[in-house]
C-alpha cells in the first residue's frame, strides 16, 4: 500500500513517511533480518566462550588428578569386600553413576554410611587422599551446559555466519550496479562477517579441543562414549560435596 501511494510524501502523517522510506529500502525484510542476526552474534558468541573454556579445564583437571582416581580404587576395593558373599566374583571396575549412591548405603545405625567408612579407610592408609577435591576445583559448582550442547550451539552458530555470508553474496549479485549506499552496506557487512568468522574460529577451535579432551576422559574413567558430560560431572560434582560431609561427620565424632 505504501508503495503504491502516488500523492506527495509531505501530505502524510511522519509514521507513514517514515514507513514509505523504509519500504524503499532494496531487500528490506531480508537485510533486517540479517542485520538482526549481526546484532545477536556478539552476545552469542561471548557467552560461549567461558562456558566452553570452564569445561576445557574441567576435562584437564580430571586427566591431570591422580588423588580422584586413587579414591575410586578405594571405592573398587571396599564394593568388592562387601559383595564377596553375592558369589559374582570381583569386579574390576565400575561406572561413576555408581557416585550417586555412595551415601545411600547405610549401616545399621542408618547415620554412618559407606562414604563414611570410605572417609574412615583413606584417613587411615593416605590421609592426603581428603583434600582431592583441590585438584577438581572446576567441579565446585553444579555443572551448567552439556559437552554435546555446546559444540550444536557452536555448529547453529557457524550455520547463522554462513547465512550471512550467503545474503551478502545474493545481495552482492543484485545490486552489483547499485548506489553508494548499497556499496557501502556491502562494505560493512563483509567487515562485520570477516570479524565473527575469526571469532567463530576460535570458538570452534577450543570446542574442538573440549571434544577431545572429554573423550579421553570417558575412555580414561571407561564410560560409553555417548555419556552425556553433564550428568557425570554432576555425579563427580555431587560426590565431592557428600564426601566432604562425611569428612566433616567424622572429624566431628573424633
């Protein structure tokens, strides 16, 4: 309707002069979506980055620890003592789902539990063995976003560049012959594409190197492949915090 208005602009009210220039924008609708896009990436794109790196450092600290392995050979050794009447035979390892139900076996006086007795045997045999949390001060805090929603976030992510870089181009092919308006929206938009592609690429590089690390700690703690990292850092994260109140129970009946 706008465009077809054939009277003189100065007869209309400011909103509807101001909405006829707009319509004679060229590609108005996909240029504001485009320009919408640009506008969302940077905000996007910042709060990816600590996310991915605080679980680079998750990963790290995990294959770098050697007190939090030692106390799952701790937790091997005392199942098996306490299985040896169930006839299944020893068992050489187990998943860390099994974590979670470390303070639910309970003795019979139902307030000394097996991460209790966990607590009890490290203090005795390697009493460094208690502060092994310091090494997975990552897992402090219960653990935000997956491993596996990041790295589709940064995959959407580089998908809505490409379809910056795909409008330039047609906008390019169409409006080759175009004013110095147009040439100068094209100049901007490839600055403003060139600029997130190298942020994009160092976001891609360090999800790149989060995938990594985490498959060498699910192949270094002999979990499935496909574990969802979110659920078992809350497991580790979980078993931090009862351990730490078992330690505390025992200290305090000393």
């Amino acid at each position: 309707m706008y465009l077809c208005y054939k009277g003189s602009p100065a007869e209309l009210h400011i909103v509807d002069q101001f909405m006829l220039q707009m319509c004679r924008i060229p590609d108005l609708c996909p240029r504001l979506d485009t320009l919408l896009l640009i506008r969302e990436l940077p905000t996007y794109m910042r709060d990816l980055q600590p996310l991915i790196i605080q679980k680079i450092r998750a990963c790290r600290q995990l294959l770098l620890s050697q007190a939090f392995p030692a106390v799952l050979a701790y937790i091997l050794v005392m199942g098996n003592i306490l299985n040896e009447t169930t006839g299944k035979g020893k068992a050489k390892g187990f998943q860390l789902s099994t974590l979670r139900k470390m303070s639910q076996l309970v003795s019979r006086e139902r307030s000394f539990t097996f991460l209790h007795a966990l607590v009890e045997q490290i203090l005795l045999q390697e009493p460094d063995l208690v502060t092994f949390s310091q090494e997975l001060t990552e897992f402090e805090a219960v653990p935000g976003a997956s491993i596996k929603g990041l790295n589709a976030e940064v995959d959407v992510l580089s998908r809505q560049l490409e379809t910056i870089h795909q409008y330039r181009k047609s906008f390019r092919s169409k409006y080759h012959k175009g004013s110095g308006s147009e040439e100068q929206f094209l100049k901007d938009l490839k600055e403003i594409a060139d600029q997130y592609s190298m942020q994009h690429a160092t976001l891609a590089k360090g999800a790149a190197e989060m995938k990594k690390l985490y498959s060498e700690v699910v192949q270094r703690f002999g979990e499935a492949e496909e574990q969802d990292s979110q659920e078992m850092f809350g497991w580790i994260s979980s078993f931090m915090k009862d351990f730490h109140k078992a330690y505390v129970d025992i200290r305090g009946s000393h």
